[in-house]
C-alpha cells in the first residue's frame, strides 16, 4: 500500500492507498520540530488503528510538501523505518503536468499534485480553490497544463488578524450564521467570514473562468473548503482528498524510476 503524505504551513494530511482506494486518512498539525522517529511514532500508530504496519503493510511512501524541515524528516524516516526512498514532489519529479509559469519552481507542490488530480477525475479545463494557511486558486488547461493563479489569505489567517487588531473583536466558530445581517457580534463576524469569503471566491472564480474561455470546472479541496461550499455559486465539486489522489499519481508515474 502507498502511504501519501501532505505537508502544508498548518495541517499535515496522511492517507494510505490500496490501489486507488483511499483506506483511510488522517490530519495533524504540522510541527516543524518534529522529528523523524516522532514521525514514525506517530504514522505507525495511525496505521496500527486498521491493523496495518510499516513492515507488513506500506509499499511505498509518496511526499508533497512546503516545509523543508519536515520534508527532511519524513525523508530520514522513510529511509531509516521502510528502508526506501521517499518518492517526494520537487523538480526532477515526474509529474506529467507540464507548468506554464515565469519560474515552475516556485510554484508548491500541493497546486501541482491538485492539478493533476483535478484533470485526472474531471478533465479540462478546470480551477483548483484549495482551502488552506492560504486560498488559492490554480488554471489547468483543457491539455492539463498549469497556467497559473491566484493566493489570497486563507480563512484562519483573516480571523486571527481581525482578533488581533480589533480590540473589541474575537475568534468565532466558523459556521454559517442564521442570516447575512448578524444580530450580534458572533453572528456578524460569522456573516463577514462566509458570505465575505464566498464573495472572493465566486469574483476571482469567475474572472479565472472567463480567461479560460467561459467554461471550466470548479472544484474545492482543502479543510476549510466546507465553511463557503453552500454560500458560493461557481464551485461544482467538493473533493477533500484531490491533494491525495494527485500524489497517488505522482508515485504511480514515478514507481520504478
């Protein structure tokens, strides 16, 4: 089985595949400070709730990061625990997503694996929203070509900005409230984060669409994506794993090399 690991700024995402079955996944913050050995402590006991193990079960590990530190770690805990190279996103990679952009080597890991993912299960041409420690939002061709995009500050970001700077205001639970026009604070700082953020998404969407030529899907990934997916009129699909499914495919066209 594959064990498929995305690192983002905040949240880690791990998922284990048989074939192209997701058996499970699972989601940890993501700690710079940690540790191969921790690492391993911790997967193995993830895997360990379905009755799976490093040795018996995990075929392979597939990597897609923006920490450099912790990519490091899962390297050294790939090799030290599986005996085998980590198959990691970075340049030199196949990935069969060809990237459009003034320099392909600054775009991250995760909007390519979603590129590819997005193309794979929905064809092009199509736009990414990915909701993470930032919003962004990746153009993929009708060829499946990474065109480029846009990133916004994510959702938590703005809360704790506005809770820093706003003596009077407070962090909320991000939930839909009982009406645009909030009754009270909560209710107006919830009406502010979903319906303001469904407002970004639906302007940008449709300005990226229309540079596609008037028609592409829309699809939404990310932990946060559930927050705006009733409030936004563009987004088509919710796909919580396509970061997962992208890596799976990364190390089906990389197994072997």
């Amino acid at each position: 089985m594959l064990l498929a690991v995305d690192v983002g700024n905040t949240h880690t995402v791990i998922g284990v595949f048989r074939g192209d079955e997701l058996v499970d996944h699972w989601r940890i913050g993501t700690d710079d400070r940690r540790t191969a050995d921790e690492l391993a402590l911790m997967f193995q006991g993830f895997l360990g709730l379905n009755n799976m193990s490093f040795e018996r079960h995990v075929t392979g590990v597939c990597v897609g990061s923006v920490v450099p530190t912790v990519t490091q770690a899962l390297r050294e805990m790939t090799r030290r625990y599986f005996h085998y190279n980590a198959c990691v996103v970075e340049p030199g990679v196949r990935t069969g997503v060809p990237i459009l952009t003034d320099n392909p080597k600054e775009v991250g890991a995760d909007r390519i694996v979603n590129a590819l993912a997005a193309v794979h299960l929905y064809g092009g041409p199509c736009v990414v929203v990915d909701f993470g420690t930032a919003t962004t939002f990746d153009a993929v061709s009708e060829r499946g070509e990474y065109l480029g995009g846009a990133i916004a500050p994510g959702i938590e970001i703005s809360i704790e900005a506005l809770g820093a700077r706003g003596a009077q205001l407070r962090k909320v639970e991000i939930a839909k409230p009982r009406s645009v026009i909030g009754k009270n604070t909560v209710e107006a700082l919830q009406s502010g984060i979903v319906y303001g953020f469904a407002g970004q998404i639906d302007g940008i969407v449709e300005r990226i669409v229309a540079e596609l030529g008037g028609s592409a899907k829309v699809i939404a990934t990310g932990g946060l994506a559930p927050v705006v997916l009733d409030a936004s009129a563009v987004i088509d699909v919710h796909e919580p794993w396509l970061t997962l499914v992208g890596l799976r495919l990364v190390y089906e066209k990389n197994a072997g090399a």
